[in-house]
C-alpha cells in the first residue's frame, strides 16, 4: 500500500511489530506480526523497498532487528548467523 516516496512504521513492543502506512490515495493499513523483543517500545519509520531488499536476500525465515533509537541504523540478521548484516537508515514519518 506504501508509495515509493511514502514511508511505513514499525512499533516494536514486548511481544509484537506492528506496521503501519498510509496512503492518501487509498487509505491506512496495519498488521501485527508476533515478536520477541528484549527491550523496551521502539517506533521507526522506513522506506519500505530498503527493508523488502534486504528481507528477500535472507533465506532464514526468523530475522532478528537490532533497534538502538527511532533515528539510529537498524540491523538485520538472520537468527542465529551472523554471517549477513543488513543494515537500513530510519526516516521521519
């Protein structure tokens, strides 16, 4: 549902990601995916095509994001090896 020039937000929380996006053209979105999470709520917004590129080159269906802060890099890895990094600059939403 994201545009190209639109971002989406990910609400990390203690047992769940939720993403969110809009478009003005059609509407809000949101989904839930179960998580396990070892600190506190984080919200960070992405370009969603730098996300889906570093996703599909993971073949591990578990992929851990490391989230320092809602301006910081995140990382993603595919659990348990650490032999692929990706890493993704947040945007403001």
């Amino acid at each position: 549902m994201s545009s190209e020039t639109r971002g989406v937000k990910l609400t990390v929380g203690a047992d769940k990601i939720q993403i969110t996006g809009d478009n003005p053209d059609i509407g809000e979105v949101s989904e839930d995916i179960e998580a396990k999470c070892e600190s506190e709520e984080v919200a960070v917004g992405f370009n969603p095509r730098y996300v889906l590129d570093i996703v599909n080159q993971i073949a591990n269906p578990v992929i851990r994001l490391e989230l320092a802060g809602d301006i910081d890099p995140v990382l993603l890895r595919p659990d348990g090896d650490d032999s692929y990094l990706g890493v993704v600059m947040p945007m403001r939403i």
